[in-house]
C-alpha cells in the first residue's frame, strides 16, 4: 500500500507561461517560489504548491480537469477584485452547506475555484 504523506503540488498546463504569470500573480496575487526558465512556476503556500507549466504534446489546457479550490480571507473582496480584472466566471458565486465558491477560468480555460469555508 502507499502512504501519502501530502499534497505536493498540483499542476495547470499552460500555452503562454508569460501570459499565465500575469494572470497567477497580476490578478490573483500569488508569490513565485520556484521559477525554472519558461516551462515552470511554482506559487507555495501552507504546505502547498501550486504549479503552472508549458509542457507542450504532454498535458493540455482546459477547463474540465482538476481545479484547485484557492482559499481566500475575504470572499466579497476576492470576487469584486476578479470581476474588476474581468476575469470570466464559470459558475457564479454560490453558497453551499459548508463554503462559498464560485469557478474562474485562466487565460487558457483551465478552471480555478475561489473557496472560503463557513465559520465553525
């Protein structure tokens, strides 16, 4: 059996690693951590990565694989600062029994969720 120890880090394929890094960290305020050329960046925080890459014939862009839910301190601000950038929206923002989210796209149609959880 394999034992997880953690999340290392999940990926976005991309097609404009510049294009890309504007968006991660002009509109959504990442921080790089790991910067390899033009084919990598990663944004850590926690204990967490998250990574985009220009991997071009391997993995492809779009907006039905695996999403990462960023959790955000002040949601109403978060989805008033995307719509400011005209950032395209999936879904809208929606309230479940446990969180508010609403799903982005990047600028190459890959799917980003913008998550805060309710109050305990």
């Amino acid at each position: 059996m394999i034992q997880v120890a953690e999340l290392a880090f999940c990926c976005y394929a991309v097609t404009d690693l510049k294009r890309a890094r504007e968006f991660y960290e002009g509109v959504l305020g990442l921080k790089p951590t790991t910067v390899i050329e033009d084919k990598w960046t990663e944004y850590e925080f926690g204990p967490y990565a998250l990574a985009i890459g220009c991997a071009p014939g391997m993995f492809k862009p779009g907006p039905d694989g695996c999403s990462a839910a960023l959790e955000v301190e002040d949601f109403d601000a978060a989805i008033a600062h995307l719509k400011q950038h005209n950032v395209k929206f999936r879904i809208e923002s929606c309230e479940t029994p446990v969180c508010r989210m609403a799903m982005i796209f990047d600028p190459d149609g890959n799917t980003v969720c913008i998550h805060k959880r309710n109050a305990k």
